[in-house]
C-alpha cells in the first residue's frame, strides 16, 4: 500500500502552487500529486486568445516541466476519496492513504446541460474560449464575420471567471468596431442571471461598454439548446413571476458557456456541501467535517470568486494551516475571500475587478495607479506582459509575496 504524509489531488493552478508553498515552508515534507494530464493549461490566457491577443502556445507547457521536483507525481486520476480510510482511489482501482489531503481538482464543464453544444463546437461559428484549444477558433470566427448576429451566452452562477464570457464579447466587438463592421452586427448578450455583473462598482464601467459596442442585454435568457448546422439557439426565459419561455434566435456566431459544477466525485460524497461544492470553512480553508482535509481553487465551495486570482491568495494559507494542523497546532492563517477578474473591455483596456467575500472590494493596487472601477491602460498591461510570467515563475513556484498579507492575518 502507498502511503505519503500529503496528498494533492489536482495539478492545475491550485495543486501545484499549494505543494510549492507547502514545500517553502518545509522541505522535509513528502507530498504526491495526483495528476492524470499531460499538459497544464493556463486558463486565464484563453480569453486574450479568443481576442487575438495571445498565441495558444503561451497557454500551455508539459506537466512536467510544472510539476515541481520534490514531489512524488502520479499521473492518474482520483476516482474517489474515502475520507474515513484516510485513502483515495485512483482511476486503475488502486488506492493512496495520506495522512493529510489537500483537494485541488477542477469544476466540471456541463458541457451536455445544453442539448446540442458539445458537437457543434469548432463549427458553423459555434464556440467557447471555456473548451481547451477552441479560442484559436473564437478568433478566426470574429475576423470572419463581418454582418448578422452574434450571440454570447452566460449560464447560471457560479462558474470560473464569472467574467470571461463578457470578455469575449467585449473584445469581439471591439475588434468589429476597429474594423468598422460593428453597424452591420446585432451583437446580445444572454444572461441566465440579472445582474451584468454580481459587484455593483464595476457595473457603470461595462454598462459603458455595452452601450459603446451597441450591445443588447438580456437577463434571465439562459442558453439551453443549440442546433449547429441550422445556426440556431434556444434560450428560455424567466419570467418575473416564475414562469419561462423558450426563444429560439438564428445566429452567425455564437459563443457559449456552459453551467459548472464540482466533479461527481466530490459533488456526491460526503465532502460537498449542500450546492455539491467541497465544504471548506471560508477562512480557513479546512474541511469542515474532515479537519485532516484541505481544499482550494475551483472546486471549493466558499463564496469567492473562482479565479487563478484567488489561488495565489488561498495556496499560503492551505500550506499555513495544514503544516499547523500535522503538528496539532491551532491553524493560524485566514483567506478573506479575494479573487480577481481582469475585464477586458477594448484590446488595450481592463476593468480589473478585485473582490472578497460578499464583493468587498480588494484593490492591488493604490487609485492612483490604477481605479479597478475604471477601464485602465495599466491593468491591461498588468494582464497581458505582468499576469503569464508572475503565473509561471511567482505562483507555482511558491514566490509568496506576490500573495499579499493575506496569509498574515490571523484570526
Ligand atoms: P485547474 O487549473 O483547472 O486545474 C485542475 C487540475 O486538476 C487539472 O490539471 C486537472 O487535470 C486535474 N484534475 C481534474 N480532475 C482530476 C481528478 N479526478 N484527479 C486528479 N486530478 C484531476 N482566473 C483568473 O485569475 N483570471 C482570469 O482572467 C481568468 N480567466 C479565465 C478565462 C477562462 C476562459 C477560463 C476557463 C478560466 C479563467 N480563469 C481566470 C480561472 C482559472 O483558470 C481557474 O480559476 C484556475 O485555473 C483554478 O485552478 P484549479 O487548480 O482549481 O483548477
């Protein structure tokens, strides 16, 4: 039987950065990750490939040149945990035991939640920058189309970068209008919630947007069926008082995102919560049955918003907090919530929107060098040259400072 004294499940942007942190504090520490792919993805470059901003190449490296050296690496995926064994399962049958367990796997995209999507995709203008390796095709889609409509669809919260689906929008239009075809084009936006945004102070600076680009909202209209080859979207409605309808809308483009959710694995065990979401306390990030268990990134159920963002600030304090609890001591550090989605309103300007819980706002940065409740030249900057490079050689390498004081603010 294999044992090791942690055991990350998930090699993304959380697993990696969390055993990089956790290997900071105590070199002595034997950790395993488990891992099933190949290539680790940096998802938050998708939106600038959709826009033409990014080559795919910059999004991607092996998983080994990721997976730091001090770990011992399986690449197999978990199947299940048996957090009263103290083991998990891996996909082959065979089992790990821990002695801590820190839970690091994605969401899952519910791809099949709208009838239709997964195989129209990569055709007849059908796209999402939220499927790996199809934001190459979002790009060529815009410079292709030059008149008709253009649909971009948002699903029900929560979902990872709750922003992204209007980043595509935004830089779509932006590109139609430089190239003087935005009067030609019905650009909608198609909202399964009713808010453009769920933090009030970065509202005015889309709605600007919206109304620049000539963009028709539409709220409670959540994408449920797509037909491909007749171009042609089914949104249903809902009504104010409860009712709904259903829409169908021809299209030229449409860009679609899918309703997320915690892997089956966790949404239907004992370790979710009632959304189905891994049960983390908020600050402490420890499992709120399982004390010997950890969590972070996409898959936790705390309020925040799921971001690559958040993981810089949440990795220190899982590392904080499980060496702690390994030598029985009271855990000392608290994550406040924060999470950071850099919207890309025009190719060369963000709305960088930083938050905690409950939307409290957690700006970087002092206002005068840059107001995230503006669309700034500097936070674009920021997330075009600054955000890949402090990805690869700050976070997953455990170079904390880039996290913030976070990690210090006992409780
Ligand atoms: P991931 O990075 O997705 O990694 C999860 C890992 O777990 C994967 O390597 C996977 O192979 C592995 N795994 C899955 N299942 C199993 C299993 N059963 N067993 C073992 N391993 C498993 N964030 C930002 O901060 N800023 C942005 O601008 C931004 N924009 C985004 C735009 C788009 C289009 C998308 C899709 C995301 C964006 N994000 C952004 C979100 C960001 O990418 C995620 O929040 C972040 O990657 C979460 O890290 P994670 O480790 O939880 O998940």
């Amino acid at each position: 039987d294999r044992h090791h004294t942690i055991v990350i499940v998930g090699g993304g942007a959380a697993g990696i950065s969390v055993a990089s942190s956790l290997h900071k504090r105590d070199r002595r520490l034997d950790i395993a990750i488990l891992e099933p792919s190949a290539t680790h993805h940096y998802q938050p470059g998708w939106t600038m490939v959709g826009g033409g901003v990014f080559q795919p190449e910059v999004t991607s490296r092996p998983m080994s040149q990721v997976m730091p050296g001090f770990v011992s690496w399986y690449q197999q995926a978990v199947s299940g945990v048996m957090p009263e064994q103290n083991q998990v399962r891996l996909a082959d049958g065979s089992s790990i035991s821990y002695q801590a367990l820190v839970l690091a796997p994605w969401l899952e995209l519910n791809w099949s939640a709208i009838d239709g999507l997964e195989s129209a995709l990569g055709d007849n203008g059908v796209t999402s920058n939220y499927r790996q390796g199809m934001a190459q095709y979002t790009w060529q889609t815009v410079q292709a189309l030059k008149k008709g409509r253009a649909l971009f669809s948002q699903p029900p919260m929560p979902i990872k970068c709750a922003g992204a689906p209007q980043k595509a929008m935004y830089l779509s239009s932006d590109h139609w209008r430089r190239n003087g075809v935005l009067g030609q084009l019905d650009i909608q936006f198609h909202n399964a919630g009713a808010v453009l945004f769920g933090v009030p102070a970065y509202v005015p600076a889309l709605q600007e947007y919206i109304d620049k680009y000539g963009i028709q909202v539409n709220f409670q209209s959540n994408l449920v069926a797509v037909n491909g080859p007749a171009r042609k979207a089914t949104f249903r409605l809902t009504e104010a008082e409860g009712n709904s309808q259903d829409r169908e809308l021809d299209f030229d483009m449409l860009h679609a995102v899918p309703p997320q959710r915690a892997p089956g694995f966790i949404r239907e065990s004992v370790l979710a919560n009632d959304g189905g979401w891994l049960n983390l306390a908020d600050d402490t990030l420890q499992h709120k049955t399982f004390a010997n268990i950890f969590g972070l990134g996409d898959v936790s159920g705390t309020g925040n918003a799921k971001t690559a963002a958040a993981v810089r600030k949440q990795a220190p304090v899982v590392a904080e907090n499980l060496i702690a609890s390994l030598r029985n001591q009271p855990l000392p550090a608290a994550y406040l919530g924060y999470g950071s989605c850099p919207l890309t309103v025009e190719n060369g300007r963000i709305v960088l929107a930083e938050f905690g819980y409950n939307g409290v706002l957690q700006p970087s940065f002092p206002q005068w060098v840059n107001d995230g409740t503006k669309a700034t030249r500097a936070a674009w900057w920021l997330k075009a040259k600054q955000l890949p490079t402090l990805y690869w050689h700050g976070m997953l390498k455990g170079r904390e400072w880039l996290a913030g004081p976070a990690v210090r603010e006992h409780h």
